[in-house]
C-alpha cells in the first residue's frame, strides 16, 4: 500500500502489480476496509496497459480493482 502511493514510473507499477498478484492472486487481501471493485475496460483499442496502473492506483485507498478486458473488437458485436 505504501509503494502504491509513491510516484511510480509506467515499468515500476507494472512491477508492483505483478508482485501484489503474485502474492495475493486474485483475490483481495484480508482486512480492507472496502469491498473489492469489478471494473470492465471497455473501447475501440486494446487497453491492456491500463489495467496495472488502475489496480495499483486504488491500493492507496484501499480499493481492491479487479478489472477485466474483453477481446478486441467485441464492441462491434451488438452493431448489424
């Protein structure tokens, strides 16, 4: 959570992230005082690299984000 505060270059938080994943997988860790967010990326491109800086910028605040990203171009599906 302190980590998660300081000002973290693009490689620095996608380390971070990788290390809290690895310790915690998927699940949020015990004892935040918050419930755990789900949170759907959704756009015309691929948005991969925002899915680190999103989930460590909610550590600070205790948020656990766990976000998801469907394929690319899966927003056409509903146009015909």
């Amino acid at each position: 959570m302190t980590l998660a505060g300081a000002r973290l270059d693009f490689a620095r938080t996608n380390a971070l992230d990788e290390l809290v994943r690895r310790r915690h997988g998927a699940a949020a860790p015990e004892g935040l005082p918050t419930k755990p967010v789900r949170l759907a990326i959704l756009g015309a491109s691929t948005l991969t690299h925002l899915h680190a800086p999103i989930r460590v910028g909610g550590l600070p605040r205790n948020i656990w984000v766990e976000t998801y990203e469907y394929d690319y171009g899966q927003y056409f599906a509903g146009i015909a």
